[in-house]
C-alpha cells in the first residue's frame, strides 16, 4: 500500500528541520502560482479562477500520489494549445461548457496515466524520439504564441486554427484594432519577464503586480478600454461531475489521450533530471500513477488537465523546498487567498497574461538542438520538421496524432529493413568484420559469413531471406556453408522461424549448409521450440563464429592460412625487420 503513497512514506521519515525550508518555500512557490496557474486558463479558453482550482487541488493529490519529493505540478503552457484545440471548437463561447470539457478531459488523462501506471508502461512516452519530441513542442509553442497575441495586441478574433488565427491576427492589424495601451502594457510584461527570466528575482510575480498596479491605479480599463480580470468568485472549488453528450467523447477522449502522452513526457524527464541531483530514485510507473491521481482529481473538482512545470519547480528548489509540503503549502496559501481577499487581482490585465503565457511559449521552442540534430542526421532533423508543420497546419491534436504515427513507422523502420553485413577476415584486425567497411578483408572459400543487425520478426523475415540469397549469388566462390552470425538478434518469432525453415530447404537443394553462430540461449530456445533445431541439425549452431569457421574447415577439407597463423616474417613485414635487427 505505501508503495502507492509515496507522500505517506515521505510524511512518517519527515525531519523536523525541514519545516521552516517547506514552508518558506512553499509560500515563495503561491506568489508564482497565482498569476501563472491564471494565464493558462485564460490561454486554454477558461475563465481565470479556474487556473487556480488546477493549481490547488493536483498539488494536494501528487503530495499524496508522486515520488518525487521537489517535483510542481499545475497548469502548464505546454497543454494550453491542446486544450485551446479541443475546447474552443466545442465550447463555442460557453464558458461554463468549456470549463464541462476541460474537466473531462482531465479525468481522461489521468484514467489513462493511471491505468498505463499500474499496467508498469511507464516507458511507453521513451518511444517518442528526441526530434519527434521537439517537432511537435515547437508546434505546440507556435499554437500558443498565436493563439495569445490578439490578448496582447488588445482585441480578439473568432476563428480555429494557427494558419487561420495568424490570418485574422494580420488583418485586424491592417485594421487598426490594436489597443496601444494594452499593448503597451502587455509588451512591458514580456519585457520584464525576459529580462529577469534568469535573476533570482521573482520576474512573472513583479512584471505582473506591476501591470496590475498601473492598470489599477490609472483605471486604464474604464478610461482606454484595457481588459482586465475581474474579481474572482469567493470559495474553494467543489466536486462536479463534468458531463458531456455524445457527440463531445470522440474530441474529448482524443484530446485526453494527447494530454496524457505530452504531459507524462515531460513529467517524467523532469521527475528523472530533479531526482539525479538530489540523489534519489523514481519510478516512472508510479510518476505516471502520481500525474494521473492528480489530474484525476484535478477533472473533478472544476480543474482542467495539469502536467509538470520546468519553471516553477526551480524555484521551489531554489527557495528551499525539502519534500512535498512546499506544494501543500503552496496550494494551501492560494485556497486563504480566495476565501479571504478574491478581489485582489481584479485590475489584473489579460494583455499582462498574454504576456506571461508567450514568455513561456518562448521557452517551449528548441532552435539549438535541432541545429545540431541537422549538423549530425539529416533525416531525422526534416522528420522533427514534419510533426512541426503538422502541429501548426493541421492543428495540435491532429498534429500529434501525426507525432505518434511517424514515431512508430521510426521505430518499425529500424527493425524493418535492418543493416546486414558479409564478413571476412581483415588483416592485422582480430574477428570478422564487414567486408564492405574492410575491402581488402579475405573471405574463405566456399563460406559466407552473413551478420543481421536486429531481432527476427514478422516484418523483416522476407527482407531476411532475400538478403542470404543475394550474399550467396554474389560469392565469389560456389557456397558450401551459409553461417548466420546472430549475436545482434535478441528476438524470433513464428514468422520469421517458418521462413528460416523454408530457406534451409531452398539452400540444402542448392547443397548448401544453414548454420549460426553466436545466437542468445532465449532465441535458441525460442528456434528448439519452433523445430528449427531438429531440421537443421543441433551440429550446425556454433557458440562462437570462430568455432564455425574451424569446424567448416575441418568439415569440407578447404585449405586456409590465417594471417595470425603466419610466421612473423611473412605475416608482418615491419615485426620481421624488427625481429631481425634485434634490440
């Protein structure tokens, strides 16, 4: 049972001398959550206070639920655009039905984490390559980025879509809509954020109280027409039940699905890099339980779907935060702000949320490495540029739905049309090696030694089977033995045996011996069971290539001088010189 509660674990070894540091901490943590945990709602088509219910409740449920001891959870930028994507089409302007979609798809999410958690496929989100990764972030970012500039520029728009939404963007520009004010309000928050993103000053918490302030002290909202806040409702966040009809499950489901994937992702890097250097270890099967409890919890108590945050974690870190308290009392300072002062940020402008958002967005792109990624593999820098533009034209989730296809036809690839190699015997170089790598490497007659570079399985038997035949009609000697060096396979399936067994009967009618060498006990296990043994012949697998290479020599009477066999005179011109002229 504590396996599950990492958090009760942590509270029976908690050290008094933490207390101070957890506290400190986490109300330093409160004064970053609160205007942050806002605009995200706001940028994922939500009324604001609803930011801060997914800031309460989720840190609440991953102190109980997740391993890592430092780790903030929340409203993330990264999901904005997922969210924005699914809710807004549906919604259309319903706030409160908005507020029904996002909770559902929170539960979505976090039934998902859950159920993957316990199943142990915490390593699922590990098939997701680095420039698919980065591919489908920099989309996501550029959807956010779009989708936040009518906010800062001081009006709004009405379409779906980045490529449309950046053509309604340019045309209420060419219009004149821009509310210079809210800009100029807007764009100072950016500013400060980007220039203190690095300090140790709180940047978000001063560019913010900042604009609010100005906003409120010159009544910008009543006199030029800037958008504010409001006052946020008074109360903590009730349980609800968010029902949909019919037609919303597919969306929602899909949606939730997405949330799942992107958010575990980068859970899971965070929870590994932040448990590296505070000497700890993670389990990402319970990270996954841990994320999915809290947006489970999160989806039923008015929140919307939460991930791991790069930004405020830090500075929970920085502020001294020793275990999960620091996010209970962080979640605990929110909930005393809206039962006692919800008016406090009334003044607070969306063009300074704006702001705030876009400086995180900003954070999502990934330029330098995919610079190197180009520099080192071509094919897989124009591969991170496709789930790019997939996120961007098509839209996030069936941009990442095109992120999740051409991971698996990447990961399939490998396995598909596999590297393979003839090996022969390179001078002055111990084993076998390929002869396309070593040309001047000598092949015995009448023996190819054939390498297949993956496990054996159904989708690259035949490319398997066609390979031996090519090696054997381009020997340059009559082909007595065919010897499989099988080392790299790790894996065989039913498949892949029948079409061994087929190409044993089409080498024996050619007089030619099937034979391996170097295969793993569990695949040859896997080869007894299937027959294979008892077809080819127990005599005909080798342990060693070495041992294959001897026993065909001493089998079929072929006169062969190893290099390593020579006397020293004949076999290295520079040993003999040396040899003979003495010390």
């Amino acid at each position: 049972m504590m396996h599950w509660l990492p958090g009760l674990e942590t509270l029976r070894r908690y050290e008094a001398a933490w207390l101070p540091h957890d506290i400190f901490a986490g109300l330093v943590l409160a004064t970053m959550l609160v205007p942050v945990g806002i605009a995200y709602a706001v940028a994922s088509g939500l009324p604001g206070i609803y930011g801060l219910y997914a800031t309460i409740v989720p840190l609440l449920a991953y102190a109980l639920f997740g391993p890592s001891r430092i780790l903030v959870l929340g409203p993330d930028s990264a999901l904005a655009g997922i969210l924005l994507g699914v809710i807004a089409p549906l919604a259309q302007g319903d706030p409160m039905r908005a507020v029904t979609l996002a909770g559902m798809m929170a539960i979505v999410s976090g039934t998902v984490c859950i159920l993957a958690g316990v199943a142990r496929l915490g390593f699922v989100t590990e098939l997701l390559s680095k420039p698919i990764r980065y591919g489908y972030m920099n989309g996501i970012a550029l959807t956010v980025l779009i989708s936040q500039l009518p906010k800062l520029l001081g009006f709004s728009i009405d379409t779906e879509g980045p490529l449309r939404s950046l053509w309604a963007i340019v045309s209420a520009i060419l219009a004149g809509e821009i509310n210079w004010v809210a800009f100029a309000i807007g764009f100072a928050t950016l500013i400060v954020i980007l220039l203190l993103r690095n300090s140790k000053l709180p940047g978000i918490l001063i560019a913010v109280v900042g604009a609010t302030v100005i906003v409120g002290a010159l009544d910008l909202g009543t006199l030029h027409g800037v958008k504010v806040l409001g006052p946020l409702p008074q109360g903590l966040p009730g349980f609800v039940i968010p029902w949909m009809t019919a037609s919303d499950i597919v969306p929602v489901v899909l949606g939730g699905c997405a949330v799942a994937m992107v958010s575990f992702a980068d859970t899971s890097v965070l929870s590994r890099a932040y448990a590296a250097r505070l000497g700890d270890r993670v389990d990402p099967n319970q990270e996954m339980v841990g994320l999915g409890a809290a947006n489970l919890a999160t989806g039923f108590f008015q929140g919307f779907p939460i991930s791991s945050s790069s930004s405020r974690t830090p500075v929970a870190e920085a502020a001294g935060a020793r275990t999960q308290l620091t996010s209970v009392i962080g979640a605990l300072a929110i909930a005393l702000l809206l039962l006692v002062a919800p008016g406090l940020l009334q003044h607070l402008p969306t063009a300074a949320l704006a702001a705030v958002v876009i400086a995180s967005a900003l954070g999502l792109f990934e330029i330098a490495d995919l610079k190197r990624i180009y520099r080192i593999q071509r094919w897989e820098f124009w591969l991170a540029i496709v789930c790019f533009v997939g996120v961007a034209v098509l839209g996030v989730i069936q941009g990442i739905g095109l992120a999740i296809v051409l991971a698996i036809i990447e990961f399939l690839w490998d396995g598909w049309r596999p590297h393979s190699a003839i090996l022969g015997r390179a001078y002055g170089v111990k084993g076998y090696h390929d002869i396309t790598r070593y040309p001047d490497a000598r092949r015995i007659p009448g023996l190819v030694l054939f390498r297949w570079d993956a496990p054996l399985f159904f989708a690259n038997a035949e490319f398997f089977r066609e390979r031996i035949l090519d090696a054997v009609a381009t020997s340059p000697t009559p082909v007595r033995w065919l010897v499989v060096t099988a080392e790299p396979v790790t894996s065989v399936d039913v498949t892949a045996c029948d079409v061994v067994a087929e190409l044993d009967q089409t080498l024996h009618a050619q007089g030619i011996e099937l034979c391996f060498a170097e295969l793993k006990d569990p695949v040859k296990d896997k080869l007894k069971r299937f027959g294979l043994f008892a077809q080819l012949g127990e005599h005909y697998f080798f342990p060693t290539i070495g041992v294959a290479v001897s026993r065909y020599l001493e089998t079929n009477n072929v006169e062969w001088e190893d290099w390593e066999d020579q006397p020293v005179e004949a076999s290295d011109p520079v040993a003999s010189r040396n040899a003979k002229s003495g010390p």
